[in-house]
C-alpha cells in the first residue's frame, strides 16, 4: 500500500483553487512520480461560499487556520494567502510546530525571507517556494539545482506579464498606457488595483529573491531600485524603435564583488535580443553562469494552472524527501548557513550605463548646443541625435541617444537642463541595456 503525505492549504483564492485542482486531477500521475500519495485533507479559506473553478468536500473546508496547524498528521502546510500579516504568523505558527512550508508569497520572502529561512532551520523543517518566482517556469529549481555548479553572473529579464502586456499593446497599436492598462484590465491581466504590477514592485520582489539564490547572500529589498512604466510614452516606443530597441519593464541583478545591482525599471533592449521579442503576458528570464553561459527560460509567469503546478512540484519536493525519511534534504538558498552572506546592493548613483533622453525644447537655433555643453560638462558624450517633428507650438522632442556614462552625472545634468528656459518640461530619461549596440547607424543633427 502507498504511503500517504498529508498537506494542509491555507487559501483558496485564484493560486489555491489551481493547486487543489492539480492535486485533484492529477492524484495519480503524482503518486506515479511521487511513489506516495498526496492527500489534501483539510483547505482554510475566509469566504467558502463563493464560486470557484473547483469544488472540494465541504468536509475539507474550514475557516479556522488552527484545523491545519493543530492537526498532528498534516506534515506539509500550503500558504496562499498572500501578502505579509497573518501569511508570515501562519507560516513561523507551522514552522515551530515541525511543519514544512511550501508558499508562492514572493512580496513576504522578498521582506522577510531571511527570517523564516533562520526559523526553518532552527526547526529542522523545509521551506520551499518554487511558485513565488515565474509562475510555472522552473526558476527557482534551476538555480537551486540546475546550475548549482556555476558561479552566477547575471539574472535579468521581463517577471510580470501584466507590465509586459501593456507594454506589448503600447508598441503594437501605438496606444497610451492608460488604455492599455484598461484592457489588461477588461481580459483579466491586471487588478483592479495595479499598482504593485506597472510601478515595478511585483518584478522587484522578484529579482530580490532571485538574487539571493544567485548569490548566496540576504538582499535588503529596501535597497533595490524600483522604477515602472507608467510614465512611458507612445513617443518613446517609437523613438526606441528608430534606435533598434524595444521598451520591457526588465528586472536585473548582477554580481559586482562584494556588492550586487539589483534594479527593475524600463530597459531599452535591442531587438534582436530574446527577450525584445518576449510580449504579452508571458515573461521570461535570462541566467548567465560561468560554466554554462547564458541560458534563458520562458513562459507564463502568473494564472491559476501554471504557479498551481510549481506549488504541486513542491510539494512533490517535499514529500520524495519524506517518503526517503529525509527532513531536511537541502537548505532553502542551496546553500549552507554559514556561506549566506548580506551583500550591499550597489547604489544606483554608481551604475555606468547607456542612456536615451528625451528633451521637450522650444524649435530654435543654438538649443542642441546648451543641451549638449550641458552634457559634455558632466562627462557624459552623445552617440546620436534625432529629431522629429513639432509636437506642439513652439516645442519638439529632442531624442539623444549617449555612450556609457555614469548615473550619478546623468541626474546632475538633467536637473541642470530641465532648469534652462529652452525647455518646456521634464526631461524623459530610459536606461538601455546591450548599450554597446546603442544607436549604431542612427545619427540625424539638429542644427546647432
């Protein structure tokens, strides 16, 4: 007779109903490659009573969170709840009851992974979190495991599919941002509420978590740049696409020595590269390792099925490890304990990158002369120049496209020239990534 390895469920919201729909509908091909089966004996929700894709015994059901972490035979709590308070009390409540924890709650292991990893292992329980990060794609699995042997130098690329999508609809049609965010909205794609998607937090949460995996290190998520995509323009995606790039909302971490970048904001990227032509709602990410080099996963990053079947791999994870008498085969990081270091994230002020501005300036002779004297004065040197007709009386976009140069002389020089009377409102800045590439064969003058 197969073993049986019982598991509790805390939510019942979009991510739950996907996990108990795959464990209901795939019971067998999990005990197949689990060699023992996986019961979900008891599920706690606030709201039993609403519609939901899937349907339960209403004996399963509870509202009480005490019916799983008091039951002595559920090994395996599932925390989908989401969010920071009560998620990390039901989680640390689980821990100090020798329960393993398997969660999909990037924003609470983003703030406060550090200290629920430290709980686990004091405990000597697993946490696992493969459905925090990229939805159904293996993210966190491939670094924990699959590149185990690399030194990581890079992680960088497009973590929320509703951003992508906006910005997808944006480059196609050549719609604004608020109507396409309405559209995202009217198919599903976004919340109600999408703030914690198109200003960058999601993505940001992320990388955060991905970067500790990477690096063996706690990440500070009060350090990490965060910058959306609210503030982009129809005008830049087409300025963008003069240049050869294309506008993603990347999330990106690179190892820097002792120090880490870990940064989300709009990428100009080229356009030849993978993820340029990464678009609607599917995100995908790019690892680059001493040993393998650069290897890129794709898929959807969100929805119901695809983190419902990261969750169910690990609780698979978790139960192989049970079944083998194991409690704690691996560390959560992939790491030992005393390896974990807490590495500084690089300020942005120090980041040398290439960067494409764009001026709003009133049409007369002389204009690209301040803009530029401007520029030389803080170091900072034009690769091209484009500019296209009148926007509006008396004003045209000024686009430049410059070499590498450093953030923190960037900044000193736009607050500079956004103060000249020659200019009619805020300078647009967007960073590009592959700048070496930045403007190759694209150079129209303004006269001067």
């Amino acid at each position: 007779m197969m073993k049986e390895i019982q598991v509790g469920l805390i939510g019942l919201g979009t991510v739950g109903s996907g996990v108990a729909k795959v464990l209901f509908d795939n019971a067998e091909v999990l005990a197949q490659r689990m060699g023992g089966k996986l019961r979900l004996k008891k599920i706690v929700d606030l709201d039993l009573d609403r519609p939901r894709p899937v349907k339960p015994p209403r004996k399963m059901l509870s509202t009480r969170v005490e019916d799983i972490l008091g039951d002595k035979g559920i090994q395996i709590v599932v925390e989908l709840i989401g969010g920071m308070e009560p998620a990390r009390t039901f989680i640390l409540a689980a821990i100090s009851r020798g329960k393993h924890v398997v969660t999909a709650n990037k924003a609470l292991l983003a703030v406060h992974g550090s200290e629920l990893f430290r709980a686990a292992a004091a405990h000597g329980v697993n946490i696992a979190f493969e459905g925090a990060v990229g939805g159904g794609i293996p993210l966190i699995r491939a670094l924990r495991e699959g590149l185990v042997a690399n030194r990581i130098d890079h992680v960088y690329g497009i973590l929320n599919g509703t951003a992508n999508y906006i910005l997808t609809r944006m480059t196609r049609e050549g719609t604004t941002f608020a109507a396409a965010l309405q559209e995202a909205q009217a198919h599903g794609f976004a919340e109600a509420d999408p703030r914690l998607d198109v200003e960058g937090v999601d993505a940001a949460h992320k990388i955060a978590i991905l970067s500790a995996l990477a690096y063996c290190c706690e990440v500070d998520f009060e350090q990490v740049y965060i910058e959306g995509i609210t503030n982009i323009d129809p005008v830049d995606i087409q300025f963008a696409a003069d240049f050869g790039y294309r506008i993603k909302l990347l999330a990106i971490s690179r190892c820097d020595g002792d120090r880490i970048e870990v940064r989300v904001h709009p990428t100009m990227i080229h356009r030849d590269h993978m993820l340029a032509k990464v678009e609607g709602v599917y995100n995908a990410i790019q690892i680059s390792g001493d040993a393998v080099g650069d290897i890129m996963l794709y898929g959807l990053g969100a929805g119901m099925m695809p983190t419902g079947s990261a969750v169910a791999s690990d609780l698979v994870d978790l139960g192989r490890n049970l079944l083998a008498g194991v409690r704690v085969r691996m560390p959560p990081l992939a790491c030992s304990e005393e390896a974990i270091v807490r590495r500084q994230v690089k300020p942005m002020d120090e980041l040398v990158l290439t960067y494409y501005f764009r001026f709003s300036a009133v049409d007369r002779p002389g204009v690209l002369s301040k803009i530029a004297g401007i520029l030389g004065n803080h170091d900072i040197s034009i690769a091209a120049v484009i500019q296209k007709g009148r926007q509006e009386k008396g004003s045209v976009p000024v686009v430049m496209m410059t070499h590498e140069a450093r953030e923190r002389d960037v900044r000193l020089a736009l607050a500079e020239i956004d103060k000249l009377p020659v200019v009619t409102a805020p300078t647009r800045l967007i960073r590009v990534e592959d700048g070496e590439r930045a403007a190759e064969g694209v150079s129209e003058s303004l006269s001067a």
